[in-house]
C-alpha cells in the first residue's frame, strides 16, 4: 500500500510590472513561477508580468493556502507589505 505524500502548499507575493503586487497559492513554488514568467500564469501577470518572487510562506495543506491567499487579495498593498515583513 503506497503512503499519501503529504504535499506543502505555499501562498506567494510576485512584484509585477506597473507596480502591483500579485497573490497566488500552489503546490509546486518553482513551476508556477515560472508560468507566470513566460505569461502562463494567470490572466493578471500575462498584463502585468512579473519581476520577481518578493515572498512566500508555507502551509499543511491546500485548504489554509487559499484561506490566507484570499485574505491577502483583500488587503491593500501596504497590508501585504507589512505581511511581508511579519515572521512566517
């Protein structure tokens, strides 16, 4: 009988073009990245493409990856910063 492989989920903050800050949440960090640098990401960083990873945190599971990424989308962008600078 095969374990289940518990997989890390990871919700991200990307400095895009223009300025603007984008959330997102996944399982594999590197190659999502990557989507959204060759503009396969999501239909935000296609128009505004990204610059570079500012920041990630880690979770247990897909469930509180998306909690905090929606709280995050909600936030104006001086609350992510200050997200950013907090302690995981």
């Amino acid at each position: 009988m095969k374990s289940a492989q518990i997989k890390t989920w990871y919700v991200y903050l990307l400095q895009c073009e223009n300025d603007m800050l984008y959330c997102g949440s996944t399982n594999d960090l590197e190659r999502r990245y990557a989507q959204h640098c060759a503009g396969k990401g999501a239909k935000f960083t296609k128009i505004n493409r990204p610059l570079e990873l500012l920041a990630y945190r880690e979770f247990p599971d897909r469930s509180a990856a998306c909690k905090v990424e929606a709280q995050l989308k909600k936030m104006p962008k001086h609350r992510k910063i200050t997200w950013l600078k907090k302690d995981g």
